[in-house]
C-alpha cells in the first residue's frame, strides 16, 4: 500500500480519478505503484494505465519531453514511498540509465516475462522498465503482471549482491 503525504494535491487529484475509473472499468483494486514515461512511451503508459491502477507521474501527452526529468521524479517517488514503478521511453535504455544513477534503485529493462521474474527474484529490482517503440502492449501487460506478481527471494546470495550495489 503506498502512503501519500496530504498536501500532494497532484497526486491526491490522480489517485481520486482512479478510484472514480476503477467503478467502470476491470482493474486490480489497489494501486500497484507508481508509472512514468516520455513522449516515446506515452501510448504505452495509457495502455497500462487501463489495465492497472498506478499513480501517474506523467507525461500527460506526446508531445516532445526529456525522459531524465521523468526517471528522476518517478525514483524519487519510489523511494519515498519504499514502493514500486515502471518507467518507459523508446528503447527503454535511456530510462534504464537514468534511473540506476540513483542509489537504491534497481530498474530493469525487461522485454519478456521470464526477464521480469527474475528481476524481482534474483535482483528485487523495484522499477520496471519498458520500451514503448519495441513492445507490443499485449507482452507489456504479461510483463508487468509477472513482475509485480513475484517476489524477491530473500536468498543469501542474492541479498549480498544486492548490498554490494550501494556501497
């Protein structure tokens, strides 16, 4: 469950028209996390968004914007809130950078499933990151799915790798 801060009138307005959208539509009934993308990922995005409620940072249109800006407010968002997010551009690569340069985030650029998985498993990766020019929006949906649904596994080896990360 994420907890947000009273005085985000933003975010307060986004989460209200979710819960309205959620009295007509299928999704999930509890906000996952937290989407972003640029203009290249914004289709992908409002795909999403139909299938799952998440609080949307924007981009909120097409039109030509710098994914760093959007990579950054999304990573801050996570970490404040000790939640999870997805990220998409074009490629998904330059989300992926821009991300991972912020301690205690670990995104993955993931292209199927499998990959997701065992972002969450082996990594507890806690951003997801698409490519909107090279993912049908059907995979992107199984893709989010899985990596929400699994679960770090708490092993040994992969918690002192994970740790070796923020030194």
């Amino acid at each position: 469950m994420i907890l947000l801060k009273k005085n985000n009138t933003q975010i307060k307005q986004i989460v209200n028209s979710k819960e309205k959208k959620n009295k007509t539509t299928q999704k999930v009934n509890h906000i996952l996390g937290f989407i972003a993308a640029d203009h290249a990922g914004y289709e992908l995005k409002e795909y999403l968004k139909e299938k799952f409620a998440f609080i949307d940072l924007g981009t909120f249109n097409d039109s030509s914007v710098d994914y760093p800006d959007y990579a950054k407010k999304l990573c801050k968002y996570v970490l404040k809130e000790k939640s999870m997010g997805i990220l998409i551009c074009g490629t998904g690569i330059g989300m992926s950078i821009a991300a991972n340069r912020n301690k205690k985030i670990r995104a993955a650029l993931c292209n199927d499933v499998g990959v997701a998985e065992l972002a969450r498993l082996h990594n507890d990766a806690n951003v997801l990151v698409l490519g909107g020019r090279v993912t049908k929006p059907s995979e992107a949906e199984k893709i989010v799915k899985r990596f929400f649904d699994a679960k770090f596994s708490n092993e040994d080896r992969h918690k002192r790798r994970i740790q070796k990360l923020d030194k």
